[in-house]
C-alpha cells in the first residue's frame, strides 16, 4: 500500500519535509507534471504527510475518494485544465500554475483517476531525477 497525492494538490510542499522515506517529489515540468508524486514502491504508508497538507490532497491508495464533495473554492490542478491559480506556499515561494479548476460548494469530483499518475511519475516520468531541476515552485 502507499499513499497518494490526488489533484486538490496546489504544490503547497508541506509534506515534503515530514516524509521519513523522501519518496514525495515535486514534479517538473509543470506543463507536464503539474502536482507533486509520491513514489508508491517507497512508501511505507506511515501517514504523516496527511496532516501537512493544508488542502487535504493526501490520501491513503485505498481511500482515495471516488466522490470527492468540494467545500468550494478549493482547486484542482491537473493536465488539461486551463485555469490560473497563484499563491505563495509554505516556503514563500510564489506559485503559479495554468492547469487549474477551482471547484464550487457541492459539486462532486471523482479524484480515483489521480492515482495512476503518482505511479506513472517515477516508472515513465522523470521519478527523482526531478529534484535535480527542482525550482522550488
Ligand atoms: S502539502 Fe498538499 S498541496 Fe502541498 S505539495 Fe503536499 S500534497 Fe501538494
Ligand atoms: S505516507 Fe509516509 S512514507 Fe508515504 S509519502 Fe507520506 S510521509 Fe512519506
């Protein structure tokens, strides 16, 4: 079992720090890997970068919500959304990203499909070579 990272994910980066194992990594390019992954064969589901994240964006593999009932205002930042969203995150680093949706009170949001892209980002993706071009956004 690992954790993942679905797309309420806004690169915030509180979690990174916490994390006994460093299997979270940021993705880059943007463009490409607009969230931030968790490397699921490294995991070890200790659970502590839950309560870092101030979107609630981290779930354990199996709770992954298929159902997700948006507070509203919160964002979804994922591949083929278009919306902007900017704010500095817990380093002060000002963020800011063009993939985004910011989801209404109420409406329900299958967030199962960002599963696969946390697996996807270290067997095909650029994994933890990304850390290497890590701008700190
Ligand atoms: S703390 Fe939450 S929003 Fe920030 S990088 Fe981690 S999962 Fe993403
Ligand atoms: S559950 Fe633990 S090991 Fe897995 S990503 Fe979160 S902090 Fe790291």
């Amino acid at each position: 079992m690992t954790h993942i990272i679905t797309s309420l994910c806004v690169r915030d980066r509180g979690c990174i720090e916490v994390c006994p194992v460093e299997c979270i990594i940021p993705g880059v390019p943007l463009e490409e890997f607009p969230m931030v992954y968790i490397d699921p064969d490294t995991c070890i589901d200790c659970g502590a970068c839950v309560p870092e994240c101030p979107f609630a964006a981290i779930f354990p593999e199996d709770e992954v919500p298929s159902a997700y009932t948006a507070k509203g205002g919160e964002y979804i930042n994922k591949l083929g959304l278009t919306g902007h969203y900017e704010a500095d995150n817990h380093h002060g680093t000002h963020v800011v990203l063009e993939t985004t949706r910011q989801l209404e009170a109420g409406e329900t949001v299958d967030l199962t499909p960002d599963i696969q892209p946390n697996y996807d980002f270290f067997t095909s993706g650029p994994g933890y070579s990304a850390k290497d071009n890590d701008n700190g956004m």
